[in-house]
C-alpha cells in the first residue's frame, strides 16, 4: 500500500491525465482526499507505519504543489518525458525579452516610491495576462511535443511568477 503510492508519478498519484492542462478541483479533491487516508495522526500509534506515513504525506504535498503551479507543472513534465529544464544555470534570454523585465522593474520602482498602488494593481494585472498567454503557449506546444521550445517559456513564466511576488510584495508594504 505504502510503497505503491512512492512509485506514482505525480499525474497516477492524482488520477489525472499526463497533461499539462489539468483539473484543478480534481486535483484538490483528491488531495484532501489523499491527506485524509495517508494523513500521519492515523498511524501514531505504530513507528513503523508512521515513519512511512511522514514519508507519503511529504511525497503527496510535493505532488500537489508540482502540479498546482504552471511552472512546476511544465517542468515535471518534461522531465517525465526525458527533457532537463535548468533554471538556475541557463539564463539566456532575448535582449528583448530582457529589456522588457528591465523597463517592468523599473516600473515597480517608481510605482513603489510614489506609493501608487493603481499603477502596482495594473503591473499586477499585466503580469499576470502575460503569464496566463506564456500558460497557452506552453499547451499548444505540448500538444505539438515541442519539448525543447517549452524550456524558453518555463523560463520567461518563472520571471513572470518572481515579477508577480515582486509587485504582492510592494502592494503590501504600502
């Protein structure tokens, strides 16, 4: 029972279809669902189960977090189908899409020291439409198993994803 669970791939531990569009109250359904038959208070009275409760219910939140968000999600994808994305060492980009991220930061900047959460509210919005078109793209190239082609879009998301913390951030401290 235990064991069966550790060699799930994320996508059969969730009982969703190895896509990168998926059902997102699906997914939340079967996590509580998970949580509720894994959970490790339901094996404190017996080591042995408990250690490998802890064990599942770590590899269950991993799962669920991997899946919830579009980047991991992409991600854990490719590397199901046999593609490494490296985020920390390749950071190459376009000049323009550099220039883009630049001219955004500079945007929160000045937007944070004026104090003008409308202009933050509508980098927010921005940002996120920016985000959501990259989500599209990355479907179609899915489809198209366009692997190599997806790793530049899991990049620009994760800018995007920073950029949106960036702006959370400075909405907040004002």
């Amino acid at each position: 029972m235990f064991d069966e669970i550790l060699n799930k791939n994320y996508f059969q531990l969730f009982g969703l279809e190895q896509n990168f569009v998926i059902d997102i109250e699906q997914l939340q359904n079967k996590m509580r669902e998970l949580q509720n038959i894994y959970h490790p208070d339901n094996f404190a009275n017996d080591q042995e189960y408990l250690n490998k409760a802890l064990m599942i219910s770590s590899h269950i939140n991993h799962a669920y977090k991997s899946l919830q968000d579009s980047q991991l999600r992409a991600t854990y994808l490719l590397e199901l189908n046999g593609v490494e994305v490296d985020l920390v060492y390749d950071t190459k980009f376009s000049s323009e899409f550099l220039m883009a991220q630049i001219e955004i930061r500079e945007r929160i900047e000045e937007a944070k020291d004026d104090e003008d959460i409308d202009e933050l509210e509508n980098l927010e919005t921005e940002l996120k439409k920016e985000k959501q078109k990259l989500e599209r793209d990355i479907t179609d190239l899915f489809v198209n198993e366009e692997f190599q082609a997806i790793i530049e879009l899991i990049k620009q998301l994760a800018f995007y994803n920073k950029l949106l913390i960036v702006v959370d951030d400075s909405i907040s401290s004002l």
